[in-house]
C-alpha cells in the first residue's frame, strides 16, 4: 500500500518533511506551508511558534486531514506517523484509514472551548464517542462510560458523575478545554496536538491546562505538538522549539538554543517583543512593517524587509536551511559564515 | 417555563382580540356587501318591494344596522359563548360547513407538508455536503424553479401530461363517477388518486424555500467548530453530518414547523379551485366574495388562533431540540 512507509528515525511520533499545503482564494492561491520540516520525538513537547496566518494551524490540520477541502490541499511533502509498527505517509493515506487513525493514533485539542463542543450533546456522550469509535476493550455501554468517567478525573474534573450529564454551555472554559483534552487523550494517542489550547482561557486557568498537559505527558507518554504563540508557553512546556514565518521555517532548535542563542532575527525580535516581569517599559516592542502578502510571496527572504540585520546577500534566493549544531537550524545569511 | 408560557399566552390573546376586531371591520367595509346582493335579487321579483325597503329590512335581520363598534362586540360575545353563528352563504350554522369542508383540506395540506418535510431535509443536505458540485447546482436551481413557478401554470402543466397525455388521474374532482359503486377500500383509493396531483403541486411550489433553508442551514453547522471536533475524533463523515449536524439543524427547522401549523387548515385556494376540491380555501373564497361575514370571521379567526398557538408551540419546541434554551443555567 502506498501509504505505508518508514521512519526516518524510529524515535520519532511525527516527522513532517517539506510539506506544501496551498489554499486556492479569490485573491489568488496562497502557500501558506512551503516547505516545512521537523519531528515530533516520542513522549517530548515540540513548541511550534510563530505570529497569527504564520501556517502553523495549517501544518497540524494537514497531520489531522482536516484541511478545508477543496480549498485547501497539499501540494508535496511528506507527513510521516508512527502508530507503532508500520509508517503511514498521511499525505496520501486514504480518509477511511485516517479516521481510523484520528482520535485514535493522532488527536486534536482545539482553540476555542467555547465551540468546538457540540451544544446539543452532553459532554460525557462526547467523550464517550470517541471510545465507541476506536477502543475494542470497552464494548458495553457501562463500560465506555466508565472509562469516561476515569478520564473526566484524570483531567481533573472534582465531580465526573455530574459533569458527564452537563452541556457544553453549562461549563466554563477551563472545563470545556479539560473535556477537550479528555476527549483528545481517551485512546492514549502517540500524538497530541494542541493549537493554542490555551488561548482563549484567562491565566490562572492557562496554568492549569498546561500543568494538566504536562502531566498526561508523563502519564501517557505521548508527543506532544504545542501550537502556541505564547512563548512563555513554550519556554515552560516545550523541548524543542520551531519558528514559523510566512508559511516556512525560519529557525528551529532545542528549547535551550532558543531561548540561549536566538540566531534568527524574527526569533531574536520575538524574544524582544515578549514583556518582561519586573522590568519598566514606557512602550513595548513591537517588531516593524508588516508580513507579506501571501498571494505575491517577494522572492528573497520574507523577512528581509522587517529585518533589521539585513545586508546585501538578503536581496538574493531565499536562505536555505544552516546548521548550527546537531539540533539547531536557521535560514538567515547573517549565520552563513557561521555554520 | 409556566411563567413563561403563561405571559405568552396573555400577550396571544390581547393580539388576538386586535385581529379579530381588524377582521370584523375590514368585512364590514368591503363593497358590495351580502345584504345589498340579496336586496338587489329579492327587489327584481316581480311585485316585490323596493330595493331600498329590502336593505333596510335584511340589515336589521343580519344585524348590519348597527355601528362597527357595537356590531363587532355582538359579534365578539357571541363568539366567547361558542356562538359562532350561521353561514349566510351556505345557510347552515358556519361550524358545520366547516368542519364538512377542512377533512380534505387538512389531509391535503398535512401530506404535503410531510412530503416536504422529508425531500426538503434530504435534499438540504444532499446539496450542503456537496456544495458547489454539479448535484448541489443541480437541486438549489431545481428548488428556484419550484420557487418561481406560478401554482396555476404548474398545475396545468401536470394536468397535460398526467391527465390528458397519460390519463392516469382525472382531471379535476375530488372523487371519480363511479365513487358511489366502489367498495371502503375502492372508495380511500379513488379520493386518494385524485390527490395525487394537487399534492404534487403544493409540494413541487413549496418544497424549494425549505429546501434553500435546509441546505442554508446545513452549511452553516458544517463549518461549525464541533464538526471539525467531531471529524478530528475520527468519525466517518455520515455521522458527522447525520448525528453532529443534524441535530443542531433541526433548531431552525423547528420555527418552519410552527408557523406551517396554521397551514394545514388553510386551504390552498389556488390548487384547491384548480383542481376542483371542496376543500376549505375555495369555500372560504366563496364566502369571502359573497360577503358572509360570520363563515369569514370563523375561518379568519380561526387561522389566527393557529397562527399564534404556532409560534408559542415553536418557541416550547425549541427547548426540546436546543439544550442552551432548556436548562439556561451556567456551572463552574
């Protein structure tokens, strides 16, 4: 079967390898993933960061296959799962295989608490759906509905026999997003993938949520791939860190290097931009400009233009990928001599 | 929820009163009224007395002697007491003409509601979760077609090739010649196969605007959040769209449904007269025309009892269908 492939590495839950996805607008057809690569390592959180239309939402529907079709497609790459045994390219895995690998292998915990649930269910009966679908061990209705409750406590929910029975609308948005998480972690998936999950939550809650992911991972031992573009987030939760910029990677590297040695100047202005507890700032930084159009990419780095390091060899090709140790990449000129 | 009904019920019968008393006075105000008819006719008998004699004395008959004000308070107590009087038209008590002529009626119009119903909600959601592909252009242009269509032309274009081309179903008439020699049994057929044709009208007119609903709908809860959860959770796409969609569809519906139950006693005058059934659309017309104002205050009055218990029944239904409006209360 075509899908079935191999993994780079075997240590790795998720490798997305040069992967396109365009999107066909009335303003033209946009890239809005050119070209990105990175691994999601077994039972790590791989951070990945960037601004609002960066493609990082796009990248991880394309994992889920839920990318808005037609619109949306992927044009190249490859997208690589390990479920255990065999590697499937989800590129070209065919829908009746990937919704047996949805929920299941791979699973999704969404932005927007507040509707990503449906209202006309309750809360229990969703989870409970998601067990119906993928795990054999529970059979009966008593037993699926067990298991539910398990999962309601193990996201920490005080009273699961009463929370079951609720509606999304008679939740808060730190109980929807647990229901979320419990949803997304009730067939022990080797993959997480969280986009922004805590977003729309106000922070005491936001710690919550992320301590509660913090534990699944080490209960459940999954890889986790966090969308975020909190990079506090990130420097709490993540092992490895990947920027995104206009649809590519710009810089890519364990969580240490970044916050260490930012060798992009998006990543070095991101870090800027990030107000600091304790210190007086009459007025935040704010990098200047704004991103290219997606419809007319220029043809040298995107960043060019916002950069405030660029030279001449800016105005050439776009950088390619440079290694500055085992772990950390960069497509910046100003690193060239360096790698 | 009582607290609720009950203030909708108060509300219900205040605007009730404001329509009945617009009826009355809008009956009374049509031209060429059922007494002056009678006169003129009764006047024209040879040795008959004078046209104006016989106005003024089938006014103080028929009680049109008195003011609109005093005559619509009459007419309002007598109809409290259940009095709604007799059909000067007709000439038996209105309720009887009425209930002669709604059974056929109602069962036309709850058939095709049914009918509607049904191909509205497949055929929504046939075109929703294939938009823009050539079925889904196919059935939203067959539903402006159905939309666009005159009752008449499409009644007689059905009548053509059914009746005259084809000869399956007479042409017109609720029963055939032979009705009085058929068995029970022959006798449910006949009157049936003489529905079939007026029912496809209604249903082919009016199944379009639904059906633009349904699809409109449809469309609007596949992009919903929830579904991408539900597609994330590896459900195969029909029962995403059959058990998350169309759950969540079904709370628009729900308003069409209410406001189609005084529908079903209405009548269709159009179809009604094409078709030659004495249903209660053509017998209200009639009565309507011929200004008798008791049948026309019952009928009118009785679709605007309906029309108002729709919307309160609409509202109840809502809370069956929609969570968020049965239990109201925020937790956690």
């Amino acid at each position: 079967m075509a899908y079935l492939t191999q993994m780079k590495n075997r240590e790795n839950v998720l490798e997305i390898e040069n992967l396109q996805v365009q999107f066909d607008t009335e303003g033209g057809i946009v890239r809005s993933v050119d070209g990105v690569s990175f691994s999601v390592p077994k039972g790590s959180v791989v951070g990945l960061v960037g601004e609002s239309g960066c493609g990082k939402s796009v990248t991880s529907l394309s994992v889920m296959g839920l990318l808005q079709k037609p619109q949306g497609k992927i044009t190249g790459g490859e997208i690589r799962l390990n479920p255990g045994e065999n590697a499937y390219n989800l590129v070209n895995t065919p829908e009746k295989v990937l919704q047996k690998l949805r929920g299941d292998v791979v699973s999704m915990v969404f932005q927007e608490p507040m509707t990503a649930l449906n209202p006309v269910i309750s809360v229990g009966k969703q989870i409970d759906e998601v067990i119906f679908l993928h795990d054999t061990r529970y059979r009966t209705k008593e037993a699926i509905r067990s298991r539910t409750l398990e999962l309601l406590k193990l996201v920490g929910i005080a009273n699961p026999q009463g929370i079951y029975k609720l509606y999304p609308h008679q939740l808060s948005g730190g109980m929807r997003q647990r229901i979320m998480i419990g949803m997304a972690i009730a067939c022990n998936p080797r993959l997480l993938i969280a986009d922004e999950p805590t977003t729309a939550l106000d922070v005491t809650i936001q710690a919550q949520i992320l301590e509660l992911l913090q534990n699944l991972k080490q209960e459940l031992g999954c890889g986790i791939l966090l969308i975020t573009h909190d990079l506090g987030v990130v420097a709490g939760m993540a092992d490895f860190v990947v920027v995104m910029y206009a649809g590519r990677v710009v810089e890519k590297g364990t969580v240490a290097e970044i916050f260490a040695q930012p060798a992009h100047p998006y990543t070095i202005a991101l870090m800027k931009a990030k107000p600091v507890v304790g210190q007086q700032q009459d007025r935040l930084y704010a990098i200047g400009g704004k991103v290219p159009n997606p419809v007319e990419l220029p043809p040298h780095c995107y960043f060019k233009d916002r950069c405030s390091h660029a030279f001449e060899p800016c105005a050439g090709d776009y950088p390619c990928e440079i290694s500055l140790s085992p772990t950390h990449t960069v497509s910046c000129y100003k690193e060239a001599g360096n790698g | 929820m009582a607290k609720y009904i009950c203030k909708r019920l108060g509300i219900s019968a205040g605007i009730l009163l404001v329509v009945v008393f617009l009826i009355y006075l809008l009956m009374r105000l049509l031209p060429g009224s059922y007494v002056e008819n009678m006169a003129i006719q009764l006047s024209q008998v040879p040795g008959a007395k004078p046209y104006e004699e016989w106005v003024a004395q089938l006014n103080a008959q028929y009680g049109l002697d008195k003011g609109i004000v005093e005559g619509f308070f009459v007419q309002l107590m007598n109809m409290l007491r259940g009095n709604f009087g007799d059909s000067w038209k007709y000439a038996m008590p209105v309720t009887e003409k009425f209930s002669q002529v709604i059974g056929v009626s109602f069962v036309m119009g709850a058939v095709a509601l049914a009918l509607e119903l049904v191909i509205a909600t497949f055929l929504g959601i046939y075109a929703a979760t294939r938009q823009y592909s050539p079925q889904d252009y196919l059935v939203t242009t067959g539903a402006l077609l159905g939309i666009s269509l005159p009752t008449f032309f499409f009644a007689t274009l059905l009548k053509l090739v059914f009746s005259v081309k084809l000869g399956w179903f007479d042409l017109s008439g609720l029963v055939g010649r032979n009705f009085q020699s058929l068995s029970p049994w022959g006798q449910f057929w006949d009157m049936a196969s003489h529905l079939v044709l007026p029912v496809l009208t209604l249903v082919v007119v009016s199944v379009g605007s639904l059906m633009r609903y349904v699809r409109t709908n449809m469309l609007e809860v596949l992009s919903a959040d929830y579904i991408r959860t539900a597609r994330a959770k590896g459900m195969p796409s029909s029962r995403v769209v059959f058990f998350h969609g169309f759950r969540n569809t079904l709370i628009p519906l729900v308003t069409i449904l209410g406001s189609s139950l005084p529908g079903l006693f209405a009548g269709s005058l159009i179809t009604e007269t094409l078709f030659a059934i004495p249903g209660i659309g053509y017998t209200a017309y009639q009565a309507m025309i011929a200004g008798d104002i008791p049948f026309s205050m019952f009928y009118l009055t009785f679709l605007a009892v309906l029309t108002l218990l729709g919307n309160l029944l609409s509202d109840i239904a809502y809370s069956f269908v929609d969570p968020r409006v049965r239990l109201g209360g925020q937790y956690g």
